[in-house]
C-alpha cells in the first residue's frame, strides 16, 4: 500500500534516516458539510509543500516523493472516515497517516526531520489509560483516552476465559458418592468441601492470572494509569491480590458487559481527568522547586545543550509555539531559519525530539499551562 494508518506513537518512522522529512497536519471534520473542506485544505496544504521542495528538488523528484498525497487527495472513501484531526508523515520510503481523535493547528512543513509535537500531545502517556473490566469468567482490556477508547485484541494463544486459565483446575458442579448408607442400603451423596469455597478460589486464581497479565503486558509497558470496571464484590478481591502500581484507587463499579461505550466514556474521564490535572501540577510543581536549585531552566539556549548532553529528566513544550530554525543534531548548535526552508523546521519541535529519542519525558501542553513565557520548561537529570 503507498501509505499506511497508524493508531499508536511512536511509529518507526520517526527513527528513518532517508530524507527529505515531510509532516503535514490539519483539524478534519467528521460530518458533512463541514467536511467538504478538508480536501480543499488538504491539498492546499499539499501545494505549500510541493513549493518548498522544489527549493531542492526537480519536479520529477518531488512529484515521486508527494505520490502518496496525491493519492490521499483523490480517496473519497478516506475523507468519508475522517475524525477530528490528520497528521501525516512521510519521506521517499515511508508514508505513515494519523486519523487524531483531537484537532490541530494547520501546519505543512519540509525539513530534516519530522514535526512530531502534535503526535506527542495526542499520544502522551498523561491523558491516556487503560480499562480493565473483569467478570467471573472473562475479562476485556481497552486503551483510551479523553476522546475514548478501542478494545485490545489479545493474541489467540492468550488464555482468556476462567476456564481456558484454570483447565482442569477450574471447579464444576459436582456430587461425590459418600460412604455411607442410607435406609435400606440406598448410597447417599455427599458434596465433599464446599463448592462456594472452591469457586471463590478458582475466582482468586483466575484474578491473579488477569493481574499479572495486565501487568506484564501492558502497564509494564505503556506505563499508563489503569481503571478497574468491576462489580463492588469483584472489586475488592481483585484490589487485594493486585500487584498492580499503575491500577488507580477509584474504579467504575458497574459490570462491563452491560456498560454502553459512552457511559464507559464518560465514567472513565470523570475518573483520569483529575488525575491527569495533578500529575501536570506536580511535573510543573517540580520544575519550579528545580529551577531554583539550578537543576532545572527555561532558557532555551541552555536547555538545547542539555539535551545535546542527555541530561534531561522532563521537559515541558508549548502546543502551538513555533520558532523557526533547527538545532544541529552533531554540534548542539543552535540555528534560527525561515520555516518555509526546507533545512528547516521549528527549534521546539526538534529539542522534543531529541529529548523523546533518548528516553526523556515529554510533555506538551496549552499555553496557559506553560509555567514559563519561552515555550519550554526542563528539568535536568543531574
């Protein structure tokens, strides 16, 4: 296929060394007849990159390289389907598109590396999560966000129901012959142990088995906060044999099977937006106990170098600040530009990027949540 949909962040993409390195992004709409302008923008957002590549390229050259835009542009059944934002990246050998569940500012650029702040924003483990809903028998994971969420499919070899966990462990309802007789000979039968006792052990086993999964396969990995959707009874077993960190205290105490997509929704916001306000206020919070020790800066020069050296922890961007220019990624030099020069992107974007790259935080956030006026705040590692 000339191109292909992402869900997730980061894509390999972003780790290509073969440019020129295009990023286009824009608000869609997702019913009519306000998406009847989304191609229109898209394509004029097609043509300010065909012009900036032409500042290095033949027309043969650049024709190749937008193949896949154009592409894009003609497919009625793609902007048939589109959400509430696109990002786009590509380069001669890859092109990968972002359906975002959030809009974004209209931005076409060509440089030496890919714009990826919005992909950031939109993806950063902050405002994500995972849902846990778990029943008797069967359980079901979903990865959301504040615009929702999607189901995750586990591998067919995954065990999923009590039943395919347990085996033959797993307790049915039976009768054991005792060895007493009764009156006139007639054997009577005998539960032996008590069956309640033993699917309440089945039920913790099996507990145990979704607990170790989720962490290992999941929250080991995204690092991600996890709600629990459980019924009262459910919840506290699974609570107390959970070896869970990232498993929040509040859940959604309600059987998932019958809880409808919008209420999970809404359910499941109520719970991580506070959560997610606090974890900002105590990064921001940080960074300004930080500052203070001189561990921590919002002067860009000086936070450019840090992330030349691999010395930040935590860095804070703004969402839609954009100073043109480029940081060399050799020197740690410093290099202000025009944007419409395809040598060059936006110096904020580029320090993200270092900073993402070498396993560093990075949050991107509105202007008003900024606790600095430079479009950037950083807490140093050392």
């Amino acid at each position: 296929m000339i191109y292909e949909i992402a869900y997730n962040f980061p894509n390999d993409i972003i780790y290509e060394s073969d440019g020129p390195f295009i990023s286009l992004y824009q608000p869609t709409f997702r019913y009519r007849p306000d998406n009847k302008q989304d191609i229109i923008r898209f394509k004029n957002l097609v043509q300010s990159i065909y012009n900036s590549l032409l500042q290095k390229y033949d027309k043969k050259e650049v024709n190749k390289l937008l193949e896949p835009f154009y592409v894009i542009g003609e497919d009625r059944l793609f902007w048939n389907n589109s959400k509430d934002g696109l990002g786009i990246l590509s380069n001669k050998n890859k092109t990968v598109v972002y359906k975002l569940s959030r809009p974004v500012e209209e931005l076409a650029i060509v440089s030496d590396s890919f714009h990826i702040k919005p992909l950031l924003r939109t993806f950063q483990s902050a405002s994500r999560y995972h849902l846990l809903g778990i029943g008797k028998t069967n359980f079901v994971i979903y990865e959301g966000d504040r615009y929702g969420f999607n189901k995750v499919e586990l591998d067919n070899n995954i065990p999923k129901t009590i039943e395919e966990v347990l085996g033959d462990q797993y307790t049915r309802p039976y009768l054991n012959p005792g060895s007493y007789g009764g009156a006139g000979g007639t054997p009577m039968f005998h539960g032996h142990g008590s069956r309640k006792d033993e699917v309440e052990k089945d039920t913790e086993k099996y507990f145990r088995y979704i607990d170790k999964l989720m962490l290992d396969k999941f929250s080991n990995v995204e690092k991600i906060p996890l709600i629990l959707v459980a019924l009262s009874e459910h919840q506290g077993l699974f609570r107390s044999i959970s070896n869970n960190p990232y498993l929040l205290s509040d859940g959604i105490t309600k059987d998932y099977e019958i809880l409808t997509v919008e209420d999970a929704k809404k359910d499941a916001w109520t719970i991580i937006q506070p959560y997610y306000l606090n974890k900002t206020k105590k990064i921001i919070e940080r960074f300004k106990l930080e500052r203070s020790k001189f561990l921590g800066s919002d002067d860009l020069t000086e936070v450019v170098r840090a992330a030349f050296e691999n010395r930040i922890d935590t860095l804070l961007v703004e969402a839609d600040r954009i100073l043109p220019g480029k940081i060399n990624k050799d020197t740690g030099e410093l290099i202000k530009g025009n944007a419409e020069n395809p040598d060059f992107d936006d110096i904020l974007d580029d320090l993200a990027e270092m900073v993402f790259k070498t396993s560093g935080n990075v949050l991107v956030l509105p202007k008003e949540r900024m606790p600095s006026t430079t479009g950037i705040a950083a807490i140093y590692k050392f």
